[in-house]
C-alpha cells in the first residue's frame, strides 16, 4: 500500500470527524443556550381545569401531553388573583403591589414605564426576536389617546418587536384588534371614540336595550352591545375593525402560526407571548366547539383553547423547531364560574372543581387566587416530573435571563432556572402573592393571610375573598384546602413570616 495515501486519508478522516464534531457542538451550543421561547398565558384558567391536574367531565390532551412530556408544578403561581397585576410582573420581574397595577379599564394608559427593564427588552438584548399575540391588558398610550392614530406607548415600545392584541379584555371595549400600535381594518372616515363614564348619544346599551342582546350580563357589562354582547365601557365608530367574538381564538391562533412559520425560517431565537383569552368571559367558543364540554361555554372554550395549543405544537414539528423550544404555560389568576354574564357555567359545572382542591377562585386571597396551572415543556431538555417547588411567573424574567446569559434581572424575580428546567425541586423559599391591592405571603409551606376589612365573600361571583377579622396562617403541605387556621397555634411561625413580608414590602 502506498504509505504517503494512507498517511493522507487517515489525516483526511481526522480533520473531517473534527470539522463534523466541531459543527456538532456549536449547533449544541446554540441549542442549549438560545433556544426559542413560547409564553403560553392563559386567562382565569384554575389550577382544576386541566385533565392532568383533576378536571371532570371533559379532558384537555394537549395541555396535558405538555404537562406529562415536561414539568408540572404543583406548587406553581401568578403573582396576583388577577389580571393586569399577573401580566405586570410576569413581563417586569416586578410585584405588582409596588407600582399599585389593578385590573385596567379599556382607557388606561400605559402601565409599564418605557424606561423599565422588562423581560422582552431583556431578551431582546439577548438576541432575541420577540412578540405578543392575543390579550395585552396593561394599558396603552396616554390618558386621552386617540384611537385613531398609532397608539404610543405600547407593546412594541417596552420590548415587543411585534404586537398583535385586544387593549384589554374580550369584556372590555375597544372591541377591535391592534396591530403594532394601528387598530387593525380601520375606516378613517368611520372613527372609534371610546368612554368608560359616559354613553355616546342614541348608542344602545345592555342596560336599556336588553331586547337586543345575545348573551345577557349578569353583573357589570351593560354599557356598549357589540356582536349582540354588552360591554363593560361605551364605544362608537370603528364598525371596520370590529373583532368577530366567536372566531378570536382562530384569529390569534392564525397569527401565531404564520409569526413561528416566519421566525424558523431566521437564525435569530424567538420569545412568543401566546396572551390566550380563554376561558375569560364572554366565553365564545367557535360553533367548532359547541356543547363539546357538556359544561356550557365555560368548558367548550377551555377545549377551544387546548385544540389552539395542540394546533401551536404541530406548527413547530411542522417547522422542525420543536426540540430547540422551550414553552411555559400558565394562566394570570384563578377561575371565576359567574364573572358577569348568564351562561350557565354555575348551572353546568356538575362535578368539575375548577380550583381543584384550591380554596377560593379568582380575586381571592385564599389559594385559588393565583395558585395555577403551570408547565415547562422542552422536548428532549426537560425530563418528565411532576414537581413542589414554589415558582412565581416573577421568576421567568431573571431565570430566562440565566437561560440565554443575560445578567439583566427583575427587581423581585429570583433566578429558579433549574426548577423551571425540573432539576431542582425547591424553588424561591418565600412569595408575596395579591388579590386586588390585599397582599399575603408564602414561605415554604405556610401562607400567612393578613387581617383585612370588607366583604367575606364576593356574592355576584360567589367567592371567598379571604378577609378575615383575624390573621390566618394555613400549612399548605398538610392542609392545601386551607380548612384550619393555625395561626394560634404557630405564634413563631407567624411572628417569623409577618417580619420577612414587611421587610420584603418595605414597611
Ligand atoms: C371585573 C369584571 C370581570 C372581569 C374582571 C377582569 C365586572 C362586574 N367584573 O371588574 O368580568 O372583566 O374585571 O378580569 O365588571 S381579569 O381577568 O382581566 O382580571
Ligand atoms: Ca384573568
């Protein structure tokens, strides 16, 4: 045999297995540290409302192939018991109670600051590609914005590159869909004025024109009736852009589509805020949907959502990403069965526990308020588990920051990257959490509960809003129904827990 050939093959397959090896790696690298990122964000969906977590009557299975194929925490929480609270600190890393965040009118202004840190921007910094499709709620532009004109500040300018929301609520007007910053199909020459005070002259409302509504309020929501719905708030003009209730979920569900199909076709990693509005009311299932549940438009919409979320995962195995993405799915706060409208969810719901073993619901101090479902799903990265550490959507800011090698934080996110990725079971040791401005605290296994003035049960919605003459301390690893309360019993435990939560709240 020649030797010079032979000397030169063999080199030849030494530095070709070392070019593959080399491309192996840095493909792996890219893998590990920039994977893309899919927010799936649901709105009042329980702790209960999954198949996976207890639910009766109906199931979820792509909700729950998530659950199964990734981590399931147990022990998982928005910060608030509801909505614009949730959002402001999932995407600041800040609490909400810091900058006073309550549910939003349809008006609001902007609530976050355009000089804030906030978890887009962060990852934005990172390199990333980022957006938000479906349900925004933390106000936009100024106090008198006009409609009419590309509305600043919003998304895009607190660290969305794309945006593609409802200002506030499927129950709040503006009912129309804003694109970047424009309301979507607007005629100028047919205006949208908007009022939270004040009725539009000759508009009929819920309130004085019953005769000419589809879906009658129960509580609230009796201003505007768009698409035979009554409002919470009055809007004229804009007939263009009116959004189709029953067809939202394909609308954002097709956004969401074409933004990935886009996105993989980059090298740059994306972050997806998938801003569901399920099973928010007015729930308005696609006729697809229908009495699927046996529970009325309250479960028909919860299945709608979960075919949406089987739908998104095609769309990344289509598109080949599927391994290289990570996705956590939660939901803003607790769920509500009569939340303002007649449609059966109380008389439907038959053994179906949407809170699970959860006390409370939705405005509730007590453990349904923001005790939620809560998934991280990276196929191939994330073993199987279920899982009892304490994680708050706080945390996505700073852990995600560790993720792609940020060293940007959130003021009150704590980096628990290694719980979300279901290595370690432990979590943040303590969490302030809040229902509308009340704030309570989490350390370990107890929750200590203030003594709040006012109403003990919210009667329209038919919730314990945990005020109490007397402070409470519950030992949530024994007692999670939270049916006992041992502050009496625990006088250190509660002295211990009440000197951290003022320290933390700065009292
Ligand atoms: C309440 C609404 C409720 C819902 C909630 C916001 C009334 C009587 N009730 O004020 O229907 O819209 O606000 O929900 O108007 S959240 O999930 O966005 O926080
Ligand atoms: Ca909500």
């Amino acid at each position: 045999m020649n030797y010079k050939l032979l000397i030169t093959t063999v080199l030849s397959i030494f530095f070709f297995s070392c070019q593959q090896q080399q491309k192996a790696t840095s493909s792996k690298d890219l893998t590990v540290k920039k994977p893309n990122i899919i927010f799936i964000y649901l709105d009042d969906l329980g702790f209960g409302d999954i198949s996976i977590n207890g639910a009766k009557g109906f199931t979820t299975p792509n909700m729950d192939a998530l659950a199964k194929g990734g981590v399931n925490f147990k022990n998982g929480y928005a910060t608030s018991a509801t909505c614009t609270p949730s959002r402001y600190a999932a995407f600041t890393g800040q609490y909400p109670w810091r900058k006073n965040a309550k549910i939003l009118p349809g008006t609001a202004p902007m609530l976050i600051d355009t000089t804030q840190v906030t978890l887009p921007k962060m990852l934005q910094s990172a390199g990333y590609e980022t957006a938000i499709i479906g349900k925004w709620h933390l106000g936009l532009g100024s106090e008198n914005k006009d409609w009419n004109q590309r509305i600043y500040p919003g998304p895009n300018d607190v660290g969305f590159d794309y945006s593609y929301i409802l200002a506030a609520t499927q129950d709040r007007v503006p009912t129309v869909y804003i694109e970047d910053g424009n309301v979507v199909n607007l005629d100028k020459n047919d205006p949208i004025e908007v009022d939270y005070d004040q009725n539009f002259e000759g508009q009929p409302t819920g309130k004085d024109n019953p005769e000419l509504v589809t879906m009658m309020w129960h509580h609230g929501h009796n201003n505007t009736i768009v698409n035979g719905i009554p409002r919470i708030g009055y809007m004229k003009g804009g007939k263009s852009a009116l959004w189709s209730d029953v067809d939202m979920a394909d609308h954002f569900l097709g956004k969401v589509k074409s933004y990935i199909q886009t996105q993989s076709k980059t090298d740059k990693p994306f972050f997806l805020s998938y801003t569901m509005q399920q099973p928010h009311v007015p729930r308005t299932p696609h006729p697809r949907f229908v009495g699927l549940s046996g529970q009325g438009p309250r479960g028909d919409v919860i299945l709608e959502a979960d075919w949406c979320i089987g739908e998104l995962m095609k769309t990344l195995e289509n598109e080949g990403i599927l391994e290289n993405t990570l996705i956590i799915l939660s939901s803003d706060n607790g769920p509500v069965l009569n939340d303002g409208y007649y449609d059966k969810a109380v008389e439907l719901v038959g053994e179906h526990q949407p809170a699970g073993p959860l006390r409370g619901g939705k405005y509730s101090l007590f453990e349904a308020g923001a005790h939620v479902p809560f998934i991280t799903y990276w196929k191939g990265k994330i073993e199987p588990s279920v899982s009892n550490a304490l994680v708050c959507q706080i945390d996505l800011f700073s852990s995600l920051a560790a993720l792609v090698g940020s060293n940007i934080k959130g003021p009150d996110s704590k980096n628990i990257l290694s719980s979300f990725l279901g290595q370690d079971k432990t979590g943040r040791s303590s969490l302030v959490l809040e229902a509308t401005t009340r704030t309570s605290f989490r350390k370990g296994k107890w929750i200590l509960i203030p003594s709040y003035k006012g109403k003990k049960r919210n009667e329209f919605v038919d919730i314990e809003l945990g005020n109490n003459e007397e402070l409470m301390l519950f030992d949530l690893e024994n007692d999670l129904s939270q049916t006992k309360n041992v502050a009496h019993q625990y006088p250190e435990v509660v002295e211990e827990l009440l000197e951290e939560f003022y320290e933390i709240r700065g009292e």
